[in-house]
C-alpha cells in the first residue's frame, strides 16, 4: 500500500524545476563558480529588452566559447594539480590530464541528473574545503610576511619585463577577470530559489565581498613568498607555494586546489545546465533540451548538452588561449546585459523590481566593461576579432534555423521523432508549468496532453 501511495503521488506531481536553494545554496552557489524571477540570466533580460536576435547571440556564444570553454579550464586546472604530486619534477602527460578532465566533467553531469540536492551538497561541501584551504594559505602568508620576509615587495612597480601602457593595464584586467567570472550565476537559476526576491541580492551582497578579500589577500601570500619570475612561468602557483611553505605537507595545496576546482565545475554545469533549457524553452535550442526528467526533476538534457560542448573543447590543443575569447564575448555580453536593464528601467518604469540600484552603479559598471572590451582591441586584436567573428557567425545561423518558420516537413516529421524517442530514452518530458507568455508555450511541441501520453509510453516501456 505504500509503494502504491507513492506512485500516486509521483504521478500527481508536476514535472518543474523544484524550489530546493536556500539563500546559504545561493552564497555557495556564487562563491563556489567563482573560485573556481524566471531563471536564464542575462539570457532573459536580453530577451525582454532587446528582442529574441540579441538573446540568440548571447546563447550561441555561451554555447559555443563561453561556458563550454570555463568549464573545460577549470576541469583541466582540476586534473593538473590532482595529478601533478604524482610526476615530481615534470609535467604531467597531457592525455591522462584531458582524460581526468573529461572524467570529472562526466561525474558531476552525472551527479546535476540524478538528483539537485546532492548537486548542492557538493556545492556546499567543497566551498567550504576550499574556503578553508584559502584561508590557510593567506594565514601562511601573512605570518610569512610579518617574519619580515617582504623582500619580494621592496619594489613592486619595478617592470618585470617592460613598462606597463595603459592598454596592457586594461588587457591585465580583462584575462584576469576570468578569475571573477560567475557572479552573476545565480541570475540562471532563480526559478529554483526558494525566496529570489530576498535571496538573489543578498546572496551577491554576502559572497561578492568574500570572494574579492579572499583573492586579494591569497595574491598578498603567493607573492609573498613565490618570485613573481617563477609565478609567471608555472600553470601550478599553489604547488610551487606549498613547495616553499609546507615541506613534505606541500600535497595539501595541490589537493585543495583540486577540489576548489571539482567545486566550481560543479558550480557552471548546474548553472549552464539552466541557461540552455531556458533557451530551448523560449524555442532557440532544440525543444529536447528545454524537458525534464520525469521522477528526478532536473533539466538532464540541458545538462548532458553542457557537458558534450565542455568535452568538445577539451579536445582543442590550446584550451586555455581560449580564455581571451571567453573573456571577449563575456565582457561585451555582460555590457549589453546591463545596458538592456537600464533601458528597460526607461522604457517600463511600471514593472515591479524588488530590488533596485541607483542609476550611477550600472552607469559606471557599463562604461568599465566598454572600455576593457575596446582596449582588448588595441592590445590584442586578433583574439578580439575572432572573438567577434564568433558573434556575428550567430546571426546566419539564427535567421536559417530560428527566425525562419516555413522548415520543410521532412525536416519536421524528423525532428519530432527524433525529439519522442530521445524522450523515451531519457525519461523527460516538457516543463508542466511554464514562465512567461502564452508565445513561449507555443514553440514548444509538446502539451501537457502529449505529455501524459509519453509518460504513459515510457512506463509501459
């Protein structure tokens, strides 16, 4: 009887994204991506204030280099100092790197299906760890430096190779902005916070000063103790501090820094995985990636998407000379995101905003992305303009397979078989209640009336 109630009850209930984050899953959420409403992001407010092409534009490069890409670094950043104590004196073999990546990207995607509650705990568990092993590190610096070993800071603008332009400043901020790149991720999945009104801003307000202390004051101790020659020519700053701090405990550090990681790969998965279904659900991915799973509610065809682009770019030879197209197409995204807010705060001043900030912050926040976005330009230009190549390549692509409605029938009938089965296979059907307007059901193939027909098939299945 039991058994039986409960499989009444799983019946009854709706197929959603579930309201599981609290307000301390958001701050973890934030902190975790980092180091190391309706959901999307900027993903939905390019949407609703410039139209369906921009929005495309920001997910075709999302998809293509922005998530794919940071996911990819940080799963190799994982691999390489999880590996490194095991090859003293060398570097690790680039295969078994990528091979350890790629397995990592596959757990955690594996683990974002199954179940949103042990994807939090981890996020949970592996802020905390690599908090704690930060903290370490700035207390072994600072008691280092208060030994009076400060002769590394005895000149700290002297040039370390020639004197520093303005554009070489601006292009210093704008690779090194990776490292703070996931602020705004738990803007993609507000749908799942149980109070987002007070805990999106507060979650950013709580993390985003933790996150700036805890990297100044870790910069502080690694320079403190690693030459800034030796700091410049490593991929493995922590190993080479843990080398110099700790003697025969140096492992500690290579460890927390592989968590930190493992962390933050889990981090980006559980947010990309939002943004791609938001974007199917609006009708510009496949309508297969916008389902859910039927007993486990989690977006796993989003996130099974995520993680095959994050695995395609493990196979380009150079992953990390990506991140300046990453931060290229982050930077002038982030820029086009804020603009859109601050017109929609002219051009619908009646929409309700639980939280609001003066106009000067979004102001200045915009010119400084501007002005990094266009210095890039001056000192690095072919990157840049590759980087907005990639962009304007979205633009055929949208009016071929978006914009246009009259797609031949075989492409159709082919497209919705290959959609049912692939439901069947995955045990996912389309979102019961939707947000947003009655447009967006309407790019969607399947009604809730299709929908109980699938769950029926795949029972009997």
């Amino acid at each position: 009887m039991a058994e039986q109630q409960v499989d009444t009850e799983s019946k009854n209930e709706k197929v959603e994204l579930k309201k599981k984050l609290t307000l301390f899953n958001g701050v973890t959420i934030i902190i975790g991506t980092i180091i190391g409403s309706e959901s999307g992001g900027d993903y939905a407010y390019l949407y609703e204030a410039f139209g369906p092409l921009p929005a495309f534009l920001f997910l075709w490069v999302s998809l293509l280099i922005i998530r794919p890409t940071c996911q990819a670094v940080v799963a190799l950043t994982f691999a390489k100092y999880i590996t490194q104590p095991f090859f003293e004196g060398c570097e690790p073999p680039n295969e078994a790197v990528r091979l350890l990546a790629a397995c990592c990207l596959c757990l955690l995607t594996f683990v974002n299906c199954v179940s949103v509650k042990a994807a939090t705990r981890i996020q949970d568990l592996f802020t905390a760890a690599k908090v704690l092993a930060l903290v370490i590190i700035i207390i072994s610096g600072l008691v280092w430096l208060a030994m009076g070993n400060t002769e590394y800071y005895s000149n700290p603008w002297e040039p370390v190779e020639k004197s520093a332009t303005v554009s070489m400043i601006a292009l210093a901020f704008y690779n090194g902005l990776f490292a703070y790149g996931g602020w705004n991720n738990l803007n993609f999945i507000t749908e799942e916070l149980q109070n987002p009104h007070r805990d999106l801003p507060c979650a950013i307000i709580i993390a985003m000063p933790v996150v700036t202390a805890i990297y100044v004051l870790a910069n502080v101790a690694y320079f403190a103790v690693v030459p800034i020659k030796e700091f410049l020519s490593s991929d493995t700053t922590g190993l080479l501090f843990g080398n110099k701090m700790f003697g025969i405990m140096a492992w500690i550090i290579p460890v927390s820094v592989s968590l930190s990681c493992f962390g933050s790969v889990n981090g980006l998965l559980f947010t990309s995985g939002r943004l791609f279904f938001v974007g199917a659900r609006r009708g510009d991915l496949p309508v297969l990636v916008s389902m859910i799973h039927v007993k486990n509610h989690t977006p796993s065809p989003s996130l099974l998407f995520t993680c095959l682009t994050s695995l395609i770019i493990l196979c380009v030879k150079d992953v990390f000379a990506l991140i300046s197209f990453f931060s290229f197409g982050m930077w002038l995204w982030v820029a086009v995101s804020i603009t859109g807010m601050m017109y929609l705060r002219w051009k619908k001043p009646e929409l309700k905003r639980p939280f609001k900030l003066a106009l000067v912050v979004p102001v200045i926040f915009t010119l400084c992305c501007i002005f990094i976005v266009v210095l890039s330009f001056v000192e690095a230009p072919e990157h840049s303009g590759y980087g907005l190549l990639i962009n304007a390549l979205g633009i055929p692509v949208y009016l071929l397979f978006i914009y246009r409605k009259n797609r031949p029938k075989t492409y159709i009938d082919f497209m919705e078989k290959a959609t049912i089965s692939l439901q069947k296979l995955m045990f996912v059907v389309a979102q019961e209640t939707l947000v947003g307007e009655e447009e967006t059901r309407k790019q969607l193939m399947s009604d809730d009336r299709q929908n109980q027909v699938l769950e029926s098939e795949i029972e009997n299945t």
